[in-house]
C-alpha cells in the first residue's frame, strides 16, 4: 500500500490563513490589487491595530499577501502568484486523496 501524499507546510498554512472569517474579510480588501498598511485595514474591517497585524502575519505566512516597506509605512496587498501556486499544489493533493468518481460506461446500459 502507498503512502498517501500530505500536504507541504507551505499549503497547510495556506489553508489555516483561510480558515478565518475575520482573515478572508481582510483578503477581500485586496480583491481589486490595492495595497493598504496595517492601520488601513484595521479601519476597514473594525479590528484593533495589533489583532490586525497578527492577521496579516499569518496571511503573509500562508502565501496570500506580500508586505512592502514605503519609508515608515509597511503596505500589504495580494500575491496572486504564490496563491496561484498554492492552489495548484492543494488540486493536486485533492486529485490524488480524492479522485473524482468515474464515469458510467455507456456502452453498457
């Protein structure tokens, strides 16, 4: 018997940084490409400034924001290109645990 395959830490932290509404309401804030800092966000989602970093850390962490420095200020926005990747890895891993059933074969009805 195989092992079955496991998730890297890379996607598993992907997945605990959806996991929270409070996060994927920030990750909607950076739908449209914008990029705001840690106070911006606080505002807009009603949340402490510290709550609000520890959210990011962990949204940095899974892979779905990149932080940038501009002078004092830290800007976050979404990084389609590693959430493309680990979206890629997580339809694998599915595909492989999780196999979509097969088809009926017509010939035999």
């Amino acid at each position: 018997m195989t092992t079955p395959p496991a998730l890297d830490e890379p996607t598993q932290n992907f997945l605990k940084a959806l996991a929270s509404e409070t996060r994927q309401q920030i990750m909607m804030l950076f739908a449209d490409g914008t990029q705001l800092t840690v106070g911006e966000v606080a505002d807009r989602c009603g949340l402490g400034q510290s709550t609000t970093s520890e959210q990011l850390a962990i949204l940095r962490r899974g892979g779905l924001v990149q932080s940038s420095r501009d002078g004092k200020l830290v800007r976050y926005r979404a990084d389609p290109t590693t959430i493309t990747t680990r979206l890629t890895e997580l339809q694998g891993y599915l595909a492989c645990c999780c196999p979509p059933p097969a088809e009926p074969d017509s010939a035999s009805t």
